[in-house]
DNA sequence: GCGCACAATATTGTATGCAATATGCGGATG
DNA sequence: CATCCGCATATTGCATACAATATTGTGCGC
C-alpha cells in the first residue's frame, strides 16, 4: 500500500484539513493499520512543509490512531488486544446513555438526517465501497452523540469511532459478516418515537454485538502486532 | 498574573516535559483561566525554541485545557458554563464504574497508594497549599481509574480532571468549602473492602456533591472571560 | 476634545536548513 | 559461508529566519 497519488493536490491544505483527510482514509480502511505517513511524502502530497504535516499527524496521534515512534517516523496505530476490549467496552458504557438522551431531544429534522445517513451507507454498500459504508456507519453514531446535545461525550465518542474503525480492520472476523444496518434502522426508529428506554437498549445490544464479531481471542500480547502481521500468512 | 520566573530553568526540557509542567500548574490554579501562554516566553523560561512550545501547547489544547485563537495565541481555557455542566455529566457517567472495577482489582499496594495520597493531601492542605491539595485529589481520583485496568478510561478521565480543575477555578463557590478528604477516605474503605456497589454509589454521590458545590446559575455567557476578570477586583 | 485612519510593533504561522538518529548495505574477518 | 562491524543514506528532530496577521499607539482632521 502506498500514498503516492498521481497528482499532487491543491496547495491550500492546512493542518486539519490534511488531518481529516489522512482521518478519513483510515476510516475506510484505504490506510491499513502499521502503514508508514512520512513526513516529506505526505509534504509532497498535499504541497506543504513538514511543519503543517507534523501538525496534523501529533493531532491523530494524540486520538491514538496514529502511533509516533521517535526517529523513527508516524504510522497508522494497531492498537492491542487488550486496548480493542477497552474500546468497545467504553463505548458500551457510554453510548446506550448517550442513545437514551438522544432520543429525548430528536427532532424530526434529526431523525430525517439519520435516516439519510441510512440510505448513503446502503447505496455505498451496493456499491461495493465498504469503506466507505464503514465510514458513514461510523458517523451514524456520532450524529447520535451530537443529538443528545452533549459535545463532551460526542468528542469522546469520535475518537472512539476512529479506533473502532481500526480495531474492525485488525480483528475483525470474516465469518460474520452480518450487515449492521437493520441495527441502526431499529435505532432510528426507537429514537423517533422519543422512546429513551428502547433506544438506550438497542444501542447496547447493537455494540454487544460488533464487540462479539470481533476475533478478540487471548494472544500473546508481546510482539503482538509482529505476531498480528505473521498470522495472515501461517493459515494456509 | 505574569509567567516570567527569576531564573531560567534547564535546557533539557521536552515537549512533553513543558507540557505536564504547564499541566500541573493549571492543576495548582498558579495559572488562572485566561491567562495568556506566549510562546517566546515559555521558550525563554525552559530554554527550548518555540517548536517545542509549539508541540506542548498543541497537546495541550487537543486536552481542552488550552485553548488556541489562530494568530492570537494560546490561553488557559475557560470552559463556559455548558461544558462544566457536561464535564461532570460524563464524570458521574464513568467514574462510579469504574470505581467499581477498582473496588475488584484493588490489592493492599494500591490502597496503601491510596492512603498515601490522601496523607499527602492532607499534610498540602494544611500547609495552605491548596493548590497541590487540589492536584492530588485529581490524582487521588486518576489513581482510581488506574487501578481498574481500564487504561482507555483512564486517559479520558485523566483529561476531564484536567478540565475539572478548570471548571472549578471558574464556578467554585466559596460558601461550600467542604473539604472533600472524608468522600475520599470512605472511598478507600469501600475499596479496600473490594465492595464494588459501595464503591461505586460512593465515587457516585462524591461527584454530586462536587457537582452541586458550583456555582452553575446563568450567567452571560458573552465576554464571561473579561466579567470573570474583573470581578475579582470588584470586591472590596 | 473626540474619533478614525494609518503606521509601528509584537506575536504567531510557515518554510527551510542543519543536526541527530535509525536503517540498510557492503566489505572484512573468523 | 555466516557474522559482525562500519559507513552511506534516508528520515526525523529541532532551531531559526522570514512572512502574515492582530494589536496598539500616534497623529491628523473634524
């Protein structure tokens, strides 16, 4: 996997643009996990300096989905075992409230943006773009999260989606690859009728779920992320 | 309030270094909300170029506890009314739980680390620093979350204590002045009794009553900075 | 005396150059 | 032939110079 695009884009990025977008791509999974972001070709992609590039990439490494080693350079994080556990059990703690609230504030308004969201993430997956369907699956929450007019919590969740995004490409399993949308239609449908109770346990179930797709299995956690890259090869 | 020091501190500090030094002593309410953080100046007092500022102060302000105006500068940040409210919403959210978890994992090291902090605490406090007082109840509580294994909860709640000490360096009000050390002494019991429900309805009402112990009417939210400026001299 | 425009100053934003460090290759050596 | 050491190269770390922008002070006109 490279980052070399054909041609170089415009000059103007600033650092949060750059920051998104690099953001963006993790979350479709066009960057996979342990991928290299060098500052002079990340430089040369966007035609700024090192400066606005280091920028952004300290400002993903402070939501812990790039990882900076020192003198050695930025990758995409691969967060542990244990620490995709962590994730999704934070997110099953704070999530089915956040659903709750949601649900007590919606307006119709909200509810027809959700229902959008539903309908590009089927059209993304018709279209074969997973990543993309990933992406727009991953802002359904968080549109959740803004909903229930509490910005400390969306905060908190956004960067929980990102790594989400990143733990579902390090261990997702493939056997169940049941789609997630009938999930989120139930959700909407709870949170449109105000039901806060119905909607803070759809959200859990909803998460209980994703978490047992996961291959979350005892490794050893030394050298785990070796041990991750060596795996894909040993099965056949 | 100025930032400029007798002497010059060494040159060996770190961006992470200036980062938790300023940390701290935001913590310790030495640097009220508002206050200008000049980046020459910092540079000049630990004797590092600006980048290094630069970085710290990013990371600074990626915890909420530094806020940076483009072309202005960075200032401590003064989290408005809403969020106060929304910081301890979540606080109330996570910490009874994880005091929880605490309460399972703990073994005597941990409590003995406990009790050493409140020791700590105490002897601060009657020294009149109330600022270091302050700090260590933060830790008192980061000390908690530490102990449930839960590093993912850890570093949010480390973030939101951060702010906390913010929140309360605005909206504390001083007809409370409740010294919190008894909460934080039954907490070690029910911790060290590994009772998980006890632990968890303590941490619960302990952060009510910190919560309550603001003063969270209304206020204009317009320029508060300034009126919160000049309030202070408005007394006498 | 008051208000406004403009200039001077100070501070931040960005780029770039040099230094420090890790990595990989090649030759020497056992 | 394998291993180890040292050098060449590439990349990041840090500092500084320059550009852009906000703020403040001054003077002019009214």
């Amino acid at each position: 996997m490279t980052l070399t695009t054909a041609k170089s884009v415009a000059a103007n990025a600033t650092a949060n643009t750059i920051a998104q977008a690099l953001s963006r791509a993790i979350h479709e999974h066009r960057l996979a996990p342990g991928t290299k972001l060098g500052e002079d070709e990340l430089s040369d992609i966007y035609g700024v300096s090192r400066t606005i590039v280091r920028t952004a990439l300290q400002s993903l490494a402070h939501q812990q989905i790039v990882e900076i080693k020192r003198n050695r350079g930025a990758f995409v994080a691969q967060p542990s075992l244990a620490k995709a556990q962590e994730v999704f059990e934070v997110r099953e703690l704070l999530e089915p409230r956040t659903a709750r609230a949601a649900a007590l504030h919606a307006t119709p308004a909200d509810i027809a943006l959700l229902k959008d969201h539903i309908t590009q993430e089927h059209a993304a997956m018709d279209a074969g773009e997973s990543g993309r369907a990933l992406y727009l699956s991953g802002k359904f929450h968080l549109e959740i999260a803004r909903m229930a007019k509490q910005q400390t919590i969306a905060d908190i969740i956004n960067v929980l989606i990102a790594r989400s995004s990143l733990i579902i490409a390090l261990y997702w399993r493939r056997e169940s690859a049941l789609c997630e949308s009938q999930a989120h239609h139930a959700l909407i449908n709870a949170i449109g009728d105000n039901n806060g109770a119905l909607s803070e346990e759809l959200m859990q179930s909803h998460l209980v779920d994703l978490h047992s797709a996961l291959n979350l299995k005892e490794l050893p956690a030394v050298e785990q992320d070796l041990r991750a890259m060596l795996l894909g090869d040993a099965k056949p």
